[in-house]
C-alpha cells in the first residue's frame, strides 16, 4: 500500500502527484502545497497474478466496471492498513499503469511492485484494448523532507488539473 497525494474522488484512474510510505507524511505534503490536493491509499501489487480478477483488463467489459472495482479496492486497502492486514510498501520506487488519454497528467490506475508484472497488465490491457498504454517510475518517499522540492507544488499557479486547483 502507498499513501497518494492527488485526487481520488473522480475515481479510477486516480490522480497521483506523490506517493509516500505513510499516511502523516502524504498529509504533511497535501498541508503544504499551494493546491488542494487529497490524501488516499492505493495498492501496491506485488505480482499481476494477486492483481484481484475486478482488476485484470480481460475480466471486464466497460472501463465504468474497472473504475468501480479500483474504487472499491483503494477502499480495502485502507481498510487492510488500518486493521494491520496490509503494510505500506517502502520507499523506493513502484511501476505505475496509465490510461490511454492521460500522457499529460499523473492519471493512474495501478501500481506495481515489479516491472514485469506491471508490463504484463499494458500487455493484457493492450490485447484486449481496454486502455491502458502507458507505464513508467514513481517514487514513493519515507518522508516529506525526501520529496523533491519540484514535487512539492508549494508555488501556486494554474490548475494542474480539473480537479487539482490552487488554494
């Protein structure tokens, strides 16, 4: 599991500024920003075989479903967290799998602890064209004093996006 900062209330696919490794820090972050920014859990998959079958892009019709199904599992993630089911990943690095509109903004729909595993959800995802088409690197920090100072968004300016807007 990672701490986000970004927008969850559109649903899938969330808007990911930053990923820490707890809850406090992402709030520290979101707290400082000149934008208004939520704080959420997201899982960490460790391998695209424990991805939930709700989740695989050949087990679905409609985006609505899988849109419904990430909702619903960012919701039991913090669920697991919080009754120590779960623990949050460490810091490092997590792939992160993108929709297909979304090349300018941090829209994501899964991440990964691996880059095969996540590969292999474009791959899927690809085959049956449920759009997913994008793949790349976040960091996840232990802490806000880790955080790149680019990363922190502590200067206000336009909208990042729709609905990331400053204070």
């Amino acid at each position: 599991m990672a701490f986000a900062v970004g927008a969850a209330s559109s649903g899938c696919p969330f808007e990911v500024w930053a990923l820490f490794t707890s809850r406090l820090e992402a709030q520290r972050h979101a707290d400082a920003a000149a934008y208004v920014f939520e704080v959420f859990v997201l899982p960490v998959h460790d391998r695209y075989e424990e991805t939930p079958r709700a989740l695989r892009p050949d087990s679905w019709v409609k985006v609505t479903e899988l849109a419904r199904a990430a909702g619903d599992e960012s919701v039991l993630a913090a669920d697991a967290l919080a009754t120590g089911q779960a623990a949050p990943v460490d810091a490092g690095s997590v792939y992160a799998v993108g929709d297909f509109d979304s090349t300018q903004l941090p829209e994501v729909r899964l991440l990964f602890v691996r880059e095969a595993d996540a590969q292999r959800y474009l791959d899927v995802s690809l085959a049956s064209g449920t759009g997913a088409q994008w793949m790349e690197v976040m960091s996840v920090y232990a802490n806000y004093d880790a955080c790149p100072r680019q990363v922190r968004y502590r200067e206000a300016g336009p909208a990042l996006s729709q609905l990331v807007r400053p204070r």
